[in-house]
C-alpha cells in the first residue's frame, strides 16, 4: 500500500509562541480585523460661512456680481481696488454690507481672496501683493482671452494658465481656480433669484478645493465640482471663449452644468 504524504495539520495553539509562522497569522488575522475606513463623502463639505472673503478687482463686472451674490448669500465680503474711493463707492452701491478698501488691505483682511482683475493687470497685482497673500487661499478666477474680428480665443501663459502663474508668484499662498464661467450680467441681476450653474474648481490640495466648492454652494443655484489639479486650469480658461461665441450667437448667457455628479 503505497504511503500518504499528507502531513498531519497543525493548528494555530499547536505552534511554538516564538515561531515566525505564528507570527505571521497574527499579523494577518489583525490585519483582516481592521475594516477600511470609508471613503469621504466629496459632498461632505466644510461651513465656510464665517469667513471672510476678499474681492481683488472687485470694482469690475465680474468681481463687482460675485461680491454681490456672496454677500446676498450672507457671507462677509470686501472689495478691493488699486484706489480705495473707488472700492468704497463700489460697496456702497452694493449694499449689504460690503466694505470697499485697496487691494492691500483687502487681501490683509480677508480669509478667501478671489482673484477678478483683467488678465492685462494679472501678474502686475499679485506681485504687489504677494506679502498680504501669504498664507492665504487664493481662488483665480481670470481668463486670458484675446479678441479680434473672428471673436474672442485663449491665451496661452507662459506658466501654463492664469492660474498657475498666480501659484509661481504667490509660492506662500493656497491657490486654486474657480468661478471661470459664470455671466457678470446674471450675477449682477437682482430680478434672478438664482445662477443655475456649475462651478468647476481646481487645486493640488483637497482641503483648498473643499472650501471653495463649499463657498460656490453658498449662492443659489449654484455647484462647485472638483475638476483636477491646477495644471488643468488651461482648459477651463480657455472655455469662456467657447461661452463668449456662444452667447453672441443665441443672444444667452451661457454657464455650464455637469451631468452625472
């Protein structure tokens, strides 16, 4: 009768405490007990209604209507000019207790700064105020676009996107990007109760990211949606000339949704 090779089995109790393969099961007994801590909800979002939020240029279209709908939201909002008169005439018209100081000084003052000057003006402001924005988060929100008897079209940066350069001169700031293609004309608008649109926002830091989506759902109607880290900020500059032809041809103000998130 040939003989079995079996070997008899040892159980776990049977091994020497000292031995390597008790250790092992061990290791992988615990392991097994520890459950996978689940994955964060990306609309489990911070409250970011006590901070405060700065607007640099915000005397302008863009700056002046997103000013407008935070402070309509009840967030705390300043806006800032290269001339204080003109940011305080501004806040004035605006109501809601807006206060209007230079661009210093708002940045100084503010816990969010959004970024809203012309691009022309992009690199000259942010270099004046790299001291007051150290250490705070940055949202750029300019689009470099270029116009001639075709319409409008992008412009490519040196670094890359509006964005990118405002994070190569601002090296001790948190900055992101975000609000790129919301209508000046509709946020401006009393008569409209709320801007349907999507937000989309990019950053290299998900805390960074969370506030300013979380900031974007403070007006209604609104969404902010992460859209990739900042290298991809190009692309959603360069969309608003897709928007601005758009808008010519169907008399509109187009924004954007995205469907399935």
């Amino acid at each position: 009768m040939r003989p079995s090779l079996a070997q008899p089995s040892l159980g776990y109790a049977q091994l020497p405490a000292a031995s390597p393969v008790r250790d092992s099961i061990a290791v992988m007994t615990t392991s097994e007990e520890v459950k996978k801590a689940p994955a964060k909800d990306p609309w489990d979002l911070p409250d970011v209604s006590g901070l405060v939020v700065g607007v640099l240029g915000g005397t302008g279209d863009q700056g002046r209507g997103l000013a407008y709908r935070l402070a309509k939201a009840g967030q705390r909002v300043i806006i800032g000019s290269r001339a204080a008169e003109r940011a305080r005439t501004a806040a004035e018209e605006l109501g809601l207790g807006i206060e209007g100081l230079d661009n210093a000084e708002c940045a100084r003052r503010s816990d969010i700064v959004i970024v809203a000057v012309p691009w022309e003006g992009h690199a000259k402001t942010l270099e004046a105020l790299r001291t007051e924005l150290a250490g705070k988060l940055v949202v750029d929100c300019v689009n470099p676009l270029g116009f001639d008897k075709q319409g409008a079209y992008a412009l490519k940066p040196a670094e890359g996107s509006a964005a990118e350069q405002a994070a190569a001169l601002l090296p001790e700031s948190r900055v992101t990007a975000a609000f790129h293609h919301l209508s000046a004309v509709l946020l401006s608008d009393p008569e409209i109760a709320e801007i349907d649109t999507d937000v989309m926002v990019l950053g290299d830091k998900r805390a960074d990211t969370d506030v300013v989506q979380a900031l974007a759902a403070r007006i209604p109607g609104m969404r902010g949606v992460y859209a990739g880290r900042l290298r991809n900020a190009h692309q959603v500059e360069s969309l608003v000339a897709n928007l601005i032809s758009a808008n010519r041809r169907y008399k509109a103000h187009a924004g954007l949704r995205l469907t399935d998130v």
